[in-house]
C-alpha cells in the first residue's frame, strides 16, 4: 500500500487501510498475533476506544517490541457514551482523567490522537467545545505533550457537520461512516478535504454487510471487476479521493490479508464508479422497486415499532440478497420488534405507497425473529 497524507493539519501520512480495533479476538494471544500481522501489512493508524472492552489493554501488549513507533495510535471517549466514573462530564478535568487512564491501559506515554467519541447532536458539539470543556482539556494535554492531535467521531447530521467544520479550527481529522448503501456523508468528506482536516471512514463494508454473498451484488462485482462483494464495498469507498483511510474491523487474518488485497488493486474508474451508482440510485433503488423508502408517513406505531428500520432490513434481504445480515441488525431495532404488530392497520391507512406492511412485519418475525 502507498502511504498518503493524512489530511493537512496533522502533517502525518497514512495507508488506505487501517486497523479498526472494537473486534479483536476473544483471547490475548491472538489479538496480538493479528494486530501485529495487520501492522506488518502496512496498517499505520489505529482506532480503538476506552469504551472497547479489552481492546486498549491488547493494544498494549501488540504494541511493544518496536511495533508502537510503527503506528499512529488513537483512543476516544464521551460521557454520554462510556460514563467510567459516576462524576464523568463533559469537562476538561474529566477528559484529563479519561487521557490518563488509557494511557495506563495501552502502557504508553504518549497518544497520537485522542477524539471526542460519537458527537452525535447539536447538544454534544456544543457541550465538548464550550470553553473549558473536552475539547480545552484535549489540548492542554496537547500542550503538555500527552497527546499529539485531535479530532472527533460522528454520526450527527451531514448538515450540522457541514456547519461545525468551518468552526473546528483544533479539529485534524473526522471518523464517519460511508459505504455504498449510506452516502450521506460525501458532502462532509468533501468540506473536511477542503479544509485540510484527514477524513477516517468506519464501517466501509456496511458493518460485515457486504462481506455477505449475494448473487443480486455479486454480478454487480463481476460487472465492474471486483473479486467479491466485500472487494466491491472497500474499493467503491477507496475510490473516493475525498477518503484518506478506512477502517478495517479486524478479527482474523482474511480480514487483514483481503481489505489490503482491495486496497493494493486499481481504484475503479469513472464509468465503474457511475455503473455502480445507477445500480443502486436506479435499478435497485427503493423507488422503482416500489419498496419503502423510509418517508416515515408510517410512523408513529401505536405498539412503537419502528416500522421504517425494519422495512429497510426487508428491502436488503429481498432486493439485494443480504439476508443473514438482515438478520443480524433486526436485533438492533430497539426493544420492540416486528412481533408486536397488532395488525391496527394504522400503518397501511398512512403509507403513501400503498404497501403490505402488516405483512412485512408478519415475514420479519418470521424470518429474522429467531
């Protein structure tokens, strides 16, 4: 892989690929033995979070022997994310405490980066950079030499972003997500290129989505000369040259050896990127597959489903094949699931498409209930 910068205000210089550590394996051992074999690939950054698990602490142990002057080491962390301690706030002297502490557990004396984690609203941008708030207490521990840079992740709004960006002078880069079902945030990585700050993304084969087979995508790859789905996802994504590096969620070497492998292959072209747009913005689209498009005249359930999320996950089974992923979101579609439809009819009597969501919520009991 060839090393680009890593935006321009960080003066720092990253690979395509880097290591993203919330699923490292179960047992020490291993997570050593592939965070190492992911920096011997070539993966410089490293994101990882207080709120991890285990995940700091075997850092910590991967780390030593030479390989923590390989890399660009980033933790995070919020309140309103991971309360640690019960007088954990959005202060400076809290995020100091925060600072030090996962210090102690990735046994350095030093973070490349340490981000406010998931400014996820208005609230949150506001209440981490009012003075004497995270964003202060950062950069004293800047000053101090604790910390190099700075930065925050994010799943706020693409406009609220837009706006913050021109403000966040102290900010070096911005973690969000993209991938080829969800492009929300193209406007944000354009703006954040514009102003120097690295762009991070998360999540680029749609959380495991893609790596899933799927004949409907799987001939879309073939079309346009990816070797898989998954090699479709991470290099439609690496093709953006807004995007400075992805995040690979790695669990097993295949994870390491196959997002390099996209990595190292030709960014797709013009036409391949236009080709693999018209698939989803025409053929495939919600619309003119008379699916739901999530208006949300549905909403609200009288028995509080969210009526929306589960017609999405409906949509990507049955239109792009991806079933078992399907099944494995429908548990986060909070605690009431599709089984608590009372069949009111209330839902039907809104849509604006006419659809059988009663019936839809019937087949995602049934399907993916289990």
């Amino acid at each position: 892989m060839r090393l680009r910068n890593f935006g321009q205000r960080s003066g720092l210089q990253v690979n395509p690929v880097s290591i993203g550590a919330m699923r490292l394996p179960e047992d020490c051992v291993d997570s050593v033995a592939l965070i190492r074999h992911a920096i011997d690939s070539g993966m410089v950054y490293i994101d990882t979070s207080r709120g991890y698990g285990e995940s700091e602490f075997k850092l910590g142990r991967a780390l030593k022997d030479g390989y923590r002057e390989k890399v660009i080491l980033s933790s995070k962390c919020s309140p309103w994310i991971k309360n640690v301690r019960g007088d954990d706030d959005t202060s400076a002297d809290s995020v100091r405490r925060r600072i030090e502490e996962t210090m102690t557990r990735l046994d350095v004396d030093c973070l490349d980066f340490y981000q406010v984690w998931n400014v996820n609203s208005r609230e949150h941008w506001e209440e981490a950079t009012v003075k004497g708030g995270m964003v202060d207490g950062i950069r004293k521990a800047m000053d101090e030499g604790l910390v190099r840079h700075t930065g925050f992740t994010t799943h706020d709004s693409a406009e609220n972003l837009l706006e913050y960006l021109p403000q966040a002078d102290w900010c070096e880069a911005i973690l969000v997500g993209y991938n080829m079902l969800h492009l929300s945030y193209g406007p944000v990585l354009e703006k954040a290129r514009e102003l120097g700050i690295a762009t991070i993304v998360m999540n680029p084969i749609g959380g495991g989505k893609f790596a899933e087979q799927s004949e409907v995508l799987g001939r879309l790859a073939a079309e346009v000369g990816a070797v898989s789905v998954a090699d479709l996802a991470a290099r439609y994504v690496l093709s953006n040259p807004n995007v400075d590096t992805i995040l690979c969620g790695i669990n097993k070497p295949s994870d390491v050896d196959d997002t390099v492998a996209s990595a190292e292959r030709p960014a797709f072209t013009g036409d391949q990127m236009r080709r693999i747009r018209a698939f989803f913005d025409e053929e495939m689209s919600r619309e003119n597959v008379s699916f739901c498009t999530a208006c949300k005249y549905c909403m609200p359930c009288p028995t509080g489903i969210n009526i929306p999320g589960i017609m999405g996950l409906v949509y990507e089974d049955r239109f792009l094949g991806l079933k078992e992923s399907a099944k494995g979101s429908y548990r986060w579609q909070g605690k009431v699931k599709a089984d608590a439809c009372i069949q009111c009819g209330e839902c039907e009597d809104k849509c604006t498409q006419n659809l059988p969501i009663i019936k839809e919520m019937e087949y995602a009991a049934s399907e993916y209930g289990g």
